[in-house]
C-alpha cells in the first residue's frame, strides 16, 4: 500500500528535491500515478526515451525513496516493475511541530459512536459499499457500523466516547482539538444548502459552525467509485480547538467556553456530540466523513495537548 504523503523540509529533503529537479524524472513519476506500475521499457517507449536513461533516472528516483522496484519473470529472462511510493510531497518550511509526547491523539472511526438519535434521510456505508437500509434510523443499530467511511441523517445527533487519557496520564490539558471533515446533507448535492453542525463535549455545547453546502462537483479524493458522483463526494477539514481563553474554529475565537467548562478532571472520559439540533436556525442536515470517503481519509480525531 502507498504511503499517501511525504512530508519534507529543506534540510532533510535535499536528495528528494534533487532529484525531483529533473524533467524527466516528474514525467514518470506522473505517468506513475496515471497508469499504475510499469516496467522500464514501458516507460521508455511512452516518454520517447533511450532504455540506458530511463534506467538511470529509475535508479536515482528508487534511491531517493521515491519508487521501488521488483523484479518479475518475463517471456525472455525477467523485467523491473516500477510503483510510485508518494501521492504527495510536500516541501514544509514550517518549525518542528511539538514532540509526540506533548500531544495524546485518539482517532474514532465515524461508525464508532455510542449513542444516537437521527432522522431520514439518513444512511451509511464503508469504502466497499452501503450499510444496511438507506433512510432507516434503525440501520444506525447493525453491528456493521463500525465499518462506516460515511454517514448522513438530517435532524438529531450522534455521539462519540473518547478515552480521557490526559487523566489517566496525570497529565494537564492546556488544550484540547477536534479535527473532522463535514458538510451538509440534502438530496442530491448542492454548494448552496447551509447547514448549523453543533459540536459538544461533555453535556456542554462548545460551537455551532454554519456548512456552506454539500459537495458533489467533483469525486472526493478517496471516495469510492462505486459511490454515485451526484451523491455527496466531500467535506471541510474542520478544526474545533478548545483553549483556557475560549473556543476557536479554524483559529477564530467563536465562543466563551473554556476548557474549565469541560470538567475534564473529573470525567473519566470526553464524550462527544455532533448534531443538528430542532432549533437550528439552518438544518441542512450533516454528512460526517471518515476514511475510505472525502478528501482526507482521516477519522474523528481528538487531540489533547498538555
């Protein structure tokens, strides 16, 4: 399996960005990833180059970690198959981030929640295909869910359990974040379809953010093919921060609440409520988006910096 990203800064990826200097070498990596794995000849008929170069640049991108090879039986003695390594790189310029053990992180797979109350429409499915019965709250029972990437309802909510970890730890939250990717649910799609999504955390509503829509112009990057392209492709990475001076929405200070409010001392666990509630002001509805689905294959994630 691919790894997707390959984070680089100037003084670790100086032979990855060598090597990505070369015309050439771009070429196949992009002919890579728009045709699959291909042995040399392949690549040097297609790109119209001598078999001595592209063997020589296959070389140099394989030591610099950004293809592998294998060797398989061909008709005549034996060919190398080539396989990109990377979907993305990225060239970060950014400070070290924190050391890991400065942040307790916990991912909740999307089907992983502990309770619910929600109204049709409504739905869920995995990367492979549709759980149980479309626009039946019941659905939302079968043990099945726990391999949902994607699930929907318009009205009510679900909730999540987290492990207070930071109390089991000992250790003091100086913050606390929530990274989700959401949208809006309707019939079809629509870019144009607001919805109000109101996060709590412990019986104490933390936030409300207002979906723009629900997105279907184009395939969501990891959802499925099989998945109808005038359903619902993908969402907004949202972050959901929770400090001692109030709470934040992708770094802008929304409400009062603080960490204080949270208890989070006396609660062996963090639970977690997405929901659009009766009273809201936009209920458009919710699409809450896990892996194998959207634009980030990432599920729920909590996130306690101490």
């Amino acid at each position: 399996m691919n790894d997707r990203f390959l984070m680089i800064t100037p003084a670790d990826g100086k032979d990855v960005l060598k090597c990505l200097s070369a015309p050439a070498r771009i070429s196949m990596l992009e002919l890579l990833h728009a045709r699959g794995p291909l042995n040399v000849n392949d690549i040097a008929d297609i790109l119209q180059l001598p078999q001595s170069t592209t063997s020589t640049h296959i070389n140099q991108l394989e030591e610099a970690g950004l293809v592998r090879t294998e060797v398989q039986k061909a008709r005549k003695g034996s060919q190398k198959i080539c396989h990109v390594v990377h979907d993305e790189i990225i060239l970060t310029f950014a400070r070290p981030r924190k050391t890991a053990d400065e942040a307790i992180e916990v991912s909740m797979p999307v089907g992983l929640y502990s309770g619910f109350d929600v109204a049709a429409p409504c739905g869920m499915c995995s990367h492979d295909g549709i759980i149980g019965y479309l626009d039946s709250p019941d659905t939302f029972l079968t043990p099945d869910r726990m391999k949902a990437g994607l699930l929907w309802f318009t009205r009510g909510y679900v909730d999540y359990q987290f492990p207070n970890n930071a109390r089991i730890k000992g250790a003091e939250v100086k913050e606390l974040e929530l990274l989700l990717e959401l949208s809006s649910e309707v019939p079809g799609t629509s870019d144009n379809w607001p919805s109000d999504i109101t996060l709590s955390l412990n019986g104490k509503a933390i936030a409300t953010w207002t979906s723009p829509g629900d997105f279907g112009d184009r395939r969501g990057k990891y959802t499925p093919d099989w998945w109808k392209l005038r359903g619902s492709q993908y969402g907004v990475l949202k972050s959901f921060r929770v400090t001692a001076g109030g709470t934040f929405i992708d770094g802008v200070r929304v409400s009062d609440t603080t960490l204080d409010d949270l208890d989070l001392v006396e609660h062996r666990s963090i639970r977690l409520r997405i929901e659009v509630p009766e009273t809201a002001a936009h209920p458009g509805g919710i699409n809450i988006f896990g892996r194998g689905f959207g634009n980030y294959d990432s599920d729920i994630v909590l996130r306690l910096k101490t």
